[in-house]
C-alpha cells in the first residue's frame, strides 16, 4: 500500500534585478496551501496570496535588486510564516491613510490581516516577516 504523501510545508524562491512575476509569487502561496487543505477559495488562502503580493510587490518596487521569498507552513496547517528578504535596509512605513490615494495601502491590510509583522536587519537589506493564522472559527462553518 501507499504511504499518503504529506502536504508541503516550505516554499522558496529568489529573484535578481528583473524581480519575480507576483502571479506566480500568489500562485506558490494558492498551491502551498490548497495541498495542505485550505481551499483557494477561502478567506485564509485568499488572505494568504494578499499578503504575499503584497509584501513582494513593496520589495519589488522599492527594493530593486536580488531578494527573496520564502513560505512556511506550520505542522498542523494553521499557520503561514511569510517571509520576503530585500536589498533595501530601510524599514517599510505605513503611510497616512488616504482614501483618494490609489496606492500606499497595503502595508495597512497586511498589518491587519497578520497576527504578526516585523522586520529584520539582513545584511544590507532587511527581511519582513509575517505570521497569519488560518485557522479561525470563521471558516469552520463554510
């Protein structure tokens, strides 16, 4: 008989100066997650994909150069560690908001769609690193 094969639990992948398409930043997180059984069309996973644009489109856009993504799933499925390393050792900073502004807010959502956010010095970059919990009593119903 067949061992049942585990779900993945990492994904990782690095960029140079081109930057790496966010689709397929979004499409790592959607399949990472979908294996490890939190359908694509939930809230975690769509929240999850969010974050992950969101953080590698900042690094992208204000961080040109090499940087790095890397995905973690706990054992249990219940949380994502995100993690995006860029050339910039400035620390992101919300801006005020500004409904009539197109952009400058996604530090915000990931802010309030993460248990945690935080940054650390890497060498002559930095690293953002963000914990969101999947598992919620919101979704148990669904």
């Amino acid at each position: 008989m067949d061992e049942p094969r585990s779900a993945p639990s990492r994904y990782s992948a690095a960029w140079g100066v081109a930057g790496i398409p966010i689709a397929d930043a979004r499409g790592a997180v959607r399949t990472l997650l979908a294996r490890a059984g939190h359908h694509p069309d939930r809230q975690p996973n769509q929240d999850a994909q969010l974050v992950v644009s969101e953080l590698v489109t900042n690094a992208i856009r204000h961080a040109p150069g090499p940087g790095a993504l890397l995905l973690e799933l706990s054992a249990d499925g219940a949380r994502l560690t995100v993690t995006v390393r860029d050339s910039s050792a400035h620390e992101p900073l919300p801006r005020e908001p500004d409904p009539r502004r197109a952009g400058g807010h996604g530090l915000h959502l990931v802010t309030r769609l993460c248990e945690q956010v935080r940054t650390v010095p890497a060498g002559e970059g930095k690293r953002i690193v963000a914990r969101l919990l999947l598992d919620s009593g919101a979704e148990a119903g669904s």
